[in-house]
C-alpha cells in the first residue's frame, strides 16, 4: 500500500508545474544580463558544452557510462531549463581590446521553480606576446536575490574587468542580490 502510495506522489510529482515556461516573467532566463558589446549564447546543452571544453572525446570514443550518465543529466537539464527553473548564458566580448578577450558565463536558478519541478524533470525522460606580459584577471560570484515573490540564485564566471563589472552590477546592483566573491 505504501509503495503505492508513493507511486502516485511520484507519478503527480512528475507531472506538476507543466505549465509554467522558459518565456514568462518569473522564468531564470529572463534575469539573466543583457550586455551591449558581447556576442551571447545561451548554454542549453550539457553535450555542447563539453564538447567545446574539448571533453566530447569521451563520447565519440564509446564510453557508454559516461555518454549514459551525460544523456540523461541534459535531459534534467532541458527539462529544468523548459520549465523556467534554470537559465545560462555564455558572454565573449565582440571587439578585442586586451590580448584575452573578455569572457564568461552567467547562471540564474530560480529556486521556487527548482523545487517545484526538480523531482518531475527526474522522473521524466532523458598576436605576438610573452606569457609574463598576459594578466589575466578573473572573476566569479555566487549568491541570491528575489524578484516577484521568487527566490533566485546566480552564478558568474567571467574573465576582464569590463564583463565581470556587469555582471556584478545586473546582479549585486540592479537586482539587489547578495553575493560573496
């Protein structure tokens, strides 16, 4: 009887906040900064993002674990991203003005969506320069804000002054967050 029971909690856990979207006001990519100068990406894919840290040679090599276990992590991940809980986005400065171009990434986590949905997404399917002469200066912030009764969490990594201003600034200054460097 009790594993019934908590089949069906299982089964409405899994079929839950359906209706909420990556494209309404409160969803995590809609936070996200939106920063003039910067080519943008959004990070929807665990596989690409991997494959262009240049770890897709594990898959295309046959390791069936490890292509398993990424499988059905995005799967969560799409699941999660579709239903407004978690946004990315990559930022990779347009014009060059240092040797490094400035870059990184942004994550906002709707933790209220998160919540909700994290057990149904689960259940459901799957120049020419010297090295001494580089300074490269990087940042990364992690913390949380709320923003229309939802609670929300954020975190950057980013490489030059510029972007990492940004970022702090959509997220420490215009959205009130709170965060420790």
């Amino acid at each position: 009887m009790r594993i019934l029971m908590l089949a069906g909690v299982l089964v409405l856990a899994a079929c839950a906040n359906n209706n909420q979207s990556s494209a309404d006001a409160v969803a995590a990519q809609q936070l996200l900064p939106t920063i003039a100068g910067y080519n943008t990406s959004d990070v929807d894919s665990i596989v690409d993002a991997l494959t262009a840290a240049g770890s897709g040679a594990m898959l295309a090599q046959g390791n069936l674990p490890a292509a398993g276990a990424i499988a059905r992590a995005e799967a969560v991940v799409q699941c999660l991203q579709d239903r407004g809980a978690v946004g990315g986005r990559t930022y990779v400065q347009q014009t060059l003005s240092e040797v490094i171009p400035q870059a990184g990434v942004a994550v906002v986590i709707n933790q209220n969506r998160l919540n909700e949905n994290f057990l149904g997404c689960l259940l459901t399917g799957p120049g020419n320069f010297s090295a001494q002469a580089v300074t490269i200066e990087p940042c990364a912030n992690a913390g949380t804000f709320t923003y229309q009764n939802n609670t929300y969490s954020f975190v950057y990594v980013g490489v030059g002054s510029d972007l990492c201003g940004y970022f702090s600034q959509h997220f420490i200054t215009n959205l009130g967050g709170t965060g420790s460097q």
